[in-house]
C-alpha cells in the first residue's frame, strides 16, 4: 500500500475501503476521542484518507491537521467538509525515512498502519511519537490478527462463503504468503495488510515512548467478513483493536 495506491482508491474510497466510523455502532472510538478532546487542544488525524473523522474532530478541539499521503484524499476531505475552517490538510508520508512535522497535543490513526513492509512500518509507528507532544494521547485502531485468524477458521471449519474451494497457492506465490503471515500480513481483497496481536500493539507503542491505557476490541457484525454469514453464527464477533496510549517521552 503505497501513494500510487491510494490516490488510485481515492474517487471510490466510500465503496472500496471498510467504513469503521460507520460500522462502530458500539461508538467506543467516539468516546475515546471525547475523552481526550479539549477546545484548547490540537490534533493530528493520521491517515485521514477522505475525512470521515473530520466532523467528529473539528467541533471538539481548536485545530484539526488532517494528515494523509495521498493529495486526492485530502482533495476530496477538503471539498466535503468546507464547513470546519479549524481544519488543515497536510499531505505527509508517515513511512518515510525523514519526517518533520509539527507536533499536536492529541492523534488519532484509524486503520492507517496497513502495509505491507516491515521497513515502512518501523517508520510509521517512529513517525507517530514525532506527531505527538509529550504528554499527549494518541487513539490508535488497527486490524486484529487474533479476529483474521478466528474469522479464518470459521470459514474453513463451516465452509462458509465456499472457503474450501481456495486454491492455495504454490510455488514463489506461497512462499511468500508464508512470509508474510510470519509477520502478521494477511490479504484484504487480495492486497497484504498488516494485521496486529494484541501485545505486539503493547510492544511497538513502548519502544516508541507511549504508555498504553486501553486496548480494546472494537466488534463488527459478521456481514463485514463474510457475504452471506449462516443465522447461527453469533459471538464472538470479529474486531479490530483499539490503543489508547499517552506519549510518557
């Protein structure tokens, strides 16, 4: 996942990319964020791609840099939300190698640390402690490992949505996948997204300077894995996780 990428997905971000904002309906993310909102207060959205958390930050903090790498999305945030003029859209690469950036009180970075290369995330994740103030808290959501896994299984184990019938791959291909699993990256639509345990989260955020506070499973609805999910199929739902952590130096 890289710029090409994502300017590539950006006219058709709304139907291409899973709306977490919208599919929350438990509204934990929401209340992480007003928890550590103040109108005196600034804040980074980290990946903001088209802005959907535009109007949940602007009217709770006195400054909103919304961040992303691709100039498209941050095009279309700014042609949607004219309405928040506390809002400035800042096309930034968090993965690269040299990063300078003015640091904000608060951060959020909804599924934004996704790809796959390890290099680029050990960037991403350093670039994170440089966006933040001492002090400041961050409320980070990433896709769960542990829920690609379960959600796996239940496919595999009950034959849903013709599981079975997956060819596995051989050769190179394989051998790569392999790969990639050893690090945590599965596919998503075909594409390899990084998926994260629970204490690899723990981990990553600590060797950067953050103290964790919270680490909490934000749950979907089975329709958001599976095309047609059997009425039997209940909880456990599949989650992705969410870190509230404050940056301690």
């Amino acid at each position: 996942m890289d710029r090409k990428y994502w300017e590539t997905i950006a006219p058709n971000y709304d139907t291409e990319i899973f709306d977490v904002l919208r599919n929350d309906t438990s509204g934990s993310i929401v209340a992480a964020i007003e928890e550590m909102a103040s109108p005196g207060k600034t804040v980074m959205d980290i990946g903001c791609a088209i802005g959907k958390w535009i109007p949940v930050l602007a009217p709770r903090f006195k400054h909103v840099i919304a961040a992303d790498i691709s100039a498209k999305n941050l095009q279309i945030a700014q042609e949607k939300y004219p309405e928040y003029p506390n809002v400035e859209y800042l096309r930034m690469d968090m993965s690269a190698n040299d990063l300078t950036v003015i640091p904000c009180d608060c951060a959020i970075c909804i599924n934004a640390i996704l790809t796959g290369s390890l290099e680029k995330r050990i960037n991403f994740f350093q670039s994170l402690s440089l966006c933040i103030n001492a002090g400041g808290e961050l409320v980070l959501v990433v896709p769960s490992l542990e829920s690609k896994l379960y959600t796996q299984i239940i496919a595999d184990r009950w034959n849903v949505d013709d599981a079975e019938n997956d060819e596995l791959p051989k050769g190179k291909e394989a051998t790569q996948k392999i790969s990639n699993i050893r690090q945590g990256v599965t596919d998503i639509d075909n594409v390899p997204t990084k998926h994260y345990l629970k204490e690899e989260l723990e981990l990553l955020l600590s060797l950067e300077g953050f103290e964790v506070s919270l680490v909490k499973k934000i749950n979907y609805g089975w329709g958001t894995e599976f095309h047609k999910p059997p009425k039997w199929l209940k909880g456990p739902y599949p989650w992705d996780w969410m870190v509230t952590a404050r940056k301690i130096n």
